[in-house]
C-alpha cells in the first residue's frame, strides 16, 4: 500500500534526518519509520523520536511536533521527561558514587542514618534492584508533604527478598540516601557519577532551554498547566529531564564500554546475584535485553540495548497512551516483536459509552468528574465544586470497563446504564452520571 505522509510529517523528518548521520533512512527499516508516522498519524499522539544505534552509531527519525508554540521543530535535541526511566540514573548514580570509592553497593541503610534506622537490614543494591521489600508507590503524605523523614521513617517497614518487586519507594529512598552519603544534592551526586562521565549534557531535573522542551498531552491535548509535577523526595524514581541523543549517547557507551565510564557500566550491569542496578532483562535463552521504560503523564519514553547484536533503541513521546508504541523500539531490537497497529476507529467507538459527567453519590455537591474521549484515548477530568480544575489526565484500561488514572494510584470502573466507581485501594466511591 502507498502511503502519503502529511507534509508536517514530512517536514519534521527531515529536520530530523539533517541531524543524523546520512544513513538513517537505510539504517532503520522503512516498515519501523511508517510505523513511526502511523503512531503520529493514526495513534492521536503529537510526536515521536527514535533513535537506533547499531555498530557504534546512532541515526535519529522523528515525526509530529513538540506541542510547544515557542518551537516547531522535533527531533534528537528535543527535551522529554523521562518518568521512570530516571530510575536507570538513580542505579547508576549508585555504580558511579561507588566506583569512585564513596559508597560500597553492600552499605545498609543502617550505616547511612544510624540514629534513624539503627539495625535496618536494607543495602543500598537491594533498593538498585528492587528488592528491599518497599510498596511500590512513595506513600501519598509523603508526596503531599514533599517530606524526605518521612519517607526516611517509612523505610523501618522494609522487609528485603530475593524475588525482585518494583519500587518506586525504594528508587527514591536511594536517591536520598545516596545524597545523606555524600552530603550533595540529588542533582549533584547525578552529575558527577552519571551524566559527567558520560558526556550528557541535555540531562537533569531542569528541562533547560524552554524552548526545546516537547509539550506533555493527554491524547491531543496539551497538559502543561494541568499534570502533577514530580516533588523533590521522588526525584529517584522520576522527574528527569533529557534527550533522544542524549540517550542514546548512554546507550551506545553500555554497547562499548570505554574510559572513565566503563567501569560504572560494568558495576551497573553485573549487579548483585545477576540482578542489574536499575536495568530490567528480557532474557529468553536466545537474545537478552536490557531496557527501562518510562511513563511521566504526558511523555512515554523507551531505553533499550542488546550487546550480542550491538543494537539500542530509544524512544520518547510528548504523549500518555496505553498503546503498542513501546513494540515498535522493541521490533528494532528483536524482529520477532510484531510492530503495531494504530488508530483502531472501533477502538474510540467503544470508548463513546463512558463519556459523560459525573458526581460521588455521596457528595451531590461536591466534585464533578467529566469523561472525554479524544481520539483513542479516554481523558479524566476533575473539578471543584466551584468549577476549578483539580486534575486532567489520561485513563489507561486495564481490562474491560477498569481504567487506571494516570498518575494516582486510582480507576474508575465503569458498569451497565451508566453505573460507575472510583476505586482507591479497598475503598469504592459511587460515582452517578448526571448529563
């Protein structure tokens, strides 16, 4: 089948293109950049940039637009957050701090903060590979109050394993303990251990120049004044700022280790009873892949490597959406991950039953919740009973009629005629339509 692309489509690839290497058109499969441009087109998301490295080069594809009015350019310099991929930096930051002889992977949590968690088990590789036994969310009060002691106090439940469990908790607890180690910042000890030795100069808590900043979206719509921001006591688990070349950068030094860095690399990836600092492995007997994705509500983001092919991945999106994105940088690393299918027209019909607004049956006059569907994507928004908006944000299904909200630890489950719930831990809240 011919394909057309929109000229703004076009237009952003060339930009792109002139950035990398002559070769991106014959290095990344014609097939990868139409999916590319379908994820734009067809997926209802403003824009996208991959970048492939392979034999010790990178070449860069980027489609759409930043959603920013100050630029309308994307492409490998464009800044993204990074949601959980900051986790890789904080592990990292770990390997480097430790490579230069001022924390040890096997220092507890005890040695850190005798007075406050005298006895605690917990090392700081066990909170690198998730298994110090934390929730995988940071506690609510502690976000709320943006309190570092109270998230050093909640680390007394602690309880570590063997089995790997995902934390959020535990990535932001290294980050500060890391930080009471040293006596820097989070940012500091970042620079130093991390984007210092490896040359990345686009990365940190700041997005840098405003400019080259890629608007985050719900579906179309721009989000920037509306998603929570990531509070200072979390900055281990998410809120960094970067680049596709930046990344890719990082990527291509875990492919050839070298220099000052190799040794950080080496640390990182061996990690502890062959369990990686940060990085999750796809290993299936045949191929191994390390990788981290990222979800920061209103950008996705993708780091992913293979050392037997020498083959790497990144990809950022200035969009949430629960679709096969994250397939098409993993198609470049193992062709027998199909590539996916964007814009099912079925897909937003079925999504048409749950639009509506709606109150808490036990709050008549309280919080107004409004569902919009805006392409694929189902969209939350919440007021105030003065009409202030309290959130807007993205719905992610989860199975048939259960979406999860983007960025809180609640859903909605959606029933028959109408009926509907918020679901938050073991409480449920009716929830009755009203339009």
């Amino acid at each position: 089948m011919n394909r057309t692309p929109s000229i703004w489509a076009i237009l952003a690839a060339s930009v792109c293109v002139a950035c990398a290497p002559a070769t991106a058109e014959d290095a990344v499969p014609p097939a990868v950049a139409a999916s590319l441009e379908a994820a734009v087109e067809q997926g209802g998301r403003p824009g996208v940039v991959l970048g492939y490295v392979r034999d010790g080069e990178s070449v860069f594809l980027a489609y759409g637009r930043t959603g920013n009015p100050a630029s309308s350019a994307i492409g490998p310099d464009t800044v993204f957050e990074l949601g959980s991929v900051t986790k890789l930096f904080t592990a990292e930051t770990l390997a480097g701090l430790a490579v230069q002889g001022e924390v040890s992977p096997d220092t507890p949590l005890a040695a850190i903060w005798p007075d406050r968690l005298a006895g605690n088990p917990v090392t700081l590789a066990q909170l690198a590979t998730h298994r110090a036994g934390l929730p995988r969310q940071v506690p609510g009060e502690v976000l709320s109050a943006n309190d570092a002691n109270a998230l050093i106090e909640f680390a007394r439940s602690a309880a570590p394993s063997e089995a790997p469990a995902y934390s959020n908790t535990g990535m932001a607890l290294l980050a500060l303990a890391l930080s009471e180690a040293t006596g820097r910042s989070v940012a500091g000890n970042l620079a130093i251990a991390v984007t210092g030795p490896f040359g990345l100069t686009d990365t940190g808590y700041e997005p840098g120049q405003p400019e080259r900043l890629a608007h985050p979206h719900a579906g179309s719509r721009d989000i920037s004044d509306s998603r929570p921001q990531t509070v200072s006591v979390a900055h281990g688990t998410g809120g960094l700022y970067s680049t596709a070349r930046d990344l890719a950068r990082l990527v291509e030094a875990h492919l050839a280790p070298e220099g000052d860095a190799a040794a950080i690399i080496n640390l990182a990836l061996a990690g502890t009873d062959g369990v990686p600092l940060g990085w999750q492995v796809h290993d299936n007997g045949r191929r191994q892949v390390f990788h981290h994705s990222g979800d920061a509500n209103g950008y996705q983001v993708f780091v992913g490597f293979r050392q037997d092919t020498a083959t790497g991945v990144v990809l950022l999106s200035n969009a949430s959406a629960d679709d096969g994105l994250q397939q098409i940088a993993l198609h470049l690393l193992d062709p027998s991950v199909p590539l996916p299918v964007f814009g099912s027209g079925d897909a937003a019909e079925g999504l048409a039953q749950y639009e509506g607004e709606y109150r808490f049956a036990s709050e008549p006059d309280g919080n107004r919740i409004r569902i919009e569907v805006d392409g694929a994507d189902l969209i939350y928004v919440e007021t105030a009973s003065d009409g202030t908006l309290v959130r807007r944000t993205g719905l992610v299904e989860r199975e048939p009629g259960l979406f999860q909200i983007r960025g809180i630890p609640a859903g909605i489950r959606f029933g028959d005629a109408g009926a509907a719930e918020l679901l938050a831990g073991e409480d449920r809240y009716e929830l009755v339509r009203v339009d």
